[in-house]
C-alpha cells in the first residue's frame, strides 16, 4: 500500500489507487488538495462515516447519488431532514442503506450548524487540527485523535481518530502522497500557495 507503482500512462503514484481508473482519478485530482469549502468539507465527513466497515471505492462509485440523496450535502438542507426523509433515504438502493449513519448525517448537519455559529465556518474549525508532517505510513495522528474528541464532544457521530485522519489526508490537512508519487509534488505547490481559513 505505502509503495509507488507506474500505471499505463508512465506516471508513478500511489499505489492504492492504481487498480481501478474512478481511484486514479480521485487520486490525481482530489485527494490531499486542500479544501476550505464548508459544503464539500461536510460531504466528506458524511461520506467518511458511510465508508466505516467499507472500501472507500464503494463510496466513491455512489458519491453521486449520495449528493442527491442529501440534497448536495448543504448544510442547512440535511439539518432540516426528517424521519420521512430518513426513510426515503432508507429505500434508495443506489446508497448505503444504513440506517444509524443516515441519522449521523442529519444529526452531524445540525452539529454543523451550532459549529459554525460558533467558529465562523467549518473550515475554520477543522484548519486548526493540521498536523505539523505528514505521515504515509499511519492511520491517526495526536492531531486527528484530538479533533474526534472535540468533535464528539459536540455531538457528531461516526467521527472516530481513523476516520478524523482519513478526513484530513482527503481534505488537504496532510499530503500523504508517497514520495516519488508525481502528484506530491502538485499537492505541495497548492498546499503552499492555499490560505488557511485561521
């Protein structure tokens, strides 16, 4: 996992990534880009609860039709789901139909909201848990287990330490792209020139 390998193109990368093209795409043009989008910020905590006990492959092939099962993930639209809505939620088979990470979302959307009434924005929030390296080679960091815990403490769900630094090597916090990954490099240039929201 923690290796670079060539793919068709003659570009080394990651080698997670290299099996299936939806990965190499994500891989080239997502992961480890910073972000200080709250909405997209929002998506990817939802969708990393949803991946708990998956691949991250099965999320990202259902990403679509979780954007439209939860109305883009906008904030304020999901924190005013219902049980109706849960159920609707329930019946579509083109998501994951869990039913205690349906309610995660609504319930992490109205977290959100109290959040940024208090921070200013997610963004603002989240910028501050940035580790001081980056890491390939684990799973956690003091800085994910700490921001799970005041996450938690707030009331969000499915935010443990693994899925906190999963959330922050995808968002930009780290760039956990592999040394000799040509991607990297184009991380580290954005990640320089980035603004953090602080």
């Amino acid at each position: 996992m923690f290796e670079v390998q060539t793919g068709p193109d003659g570009l080394p990368r990651c080698r997670w990534c290299v099996a299936h093209d939806d990965y190499v795409e994500y891989h080239d043009t997502e992961w480890g880009f910073p972000v200080a989008d709250d909405t997209r910020l929002f998506e990817k905590l939802c969708l990393e609860g949803f991946q708990s006990g998956l691949s991250w492959l099965t999320i990202l092939r259902k990403r679509e039709a979780f954007r439209r099962g939860f109305s883009m993930f906008d904030i304020a639209a999901v924190a005013g789901f219902g049980p109706a809505d849960v159920d609707q939620l329930l019946q579509d088979s083109s998501i994951v139909r869990h039913r205690g990470k349906i309610e995660a979302c609504v319930n992490n959307a109205n977290r959100s909201l109290e959040l940024i009434a208090d921070e200013g924005s997610l963004a603002h929030f989240v910028w501050r848990y940035e580790p001081d390296r980056a890491d390939p080679h684990r799973t956690t960091s003091p800085e994910a287990v700490a921001m799970a815990r005041e996450l938690k403490s707030r009331g969000f769900r499915f935010v443990g330490p693994t899925t906190s630094y999963a959330f922050m090597q995808s968002m930009g916090l780290v760039n956990d792209h592999i040394d000799g990954c040509y991607v990297r490099e184009i991380v580290d240039t954005a990640r320089k020139a980035f603004a953090r929201p602080i």
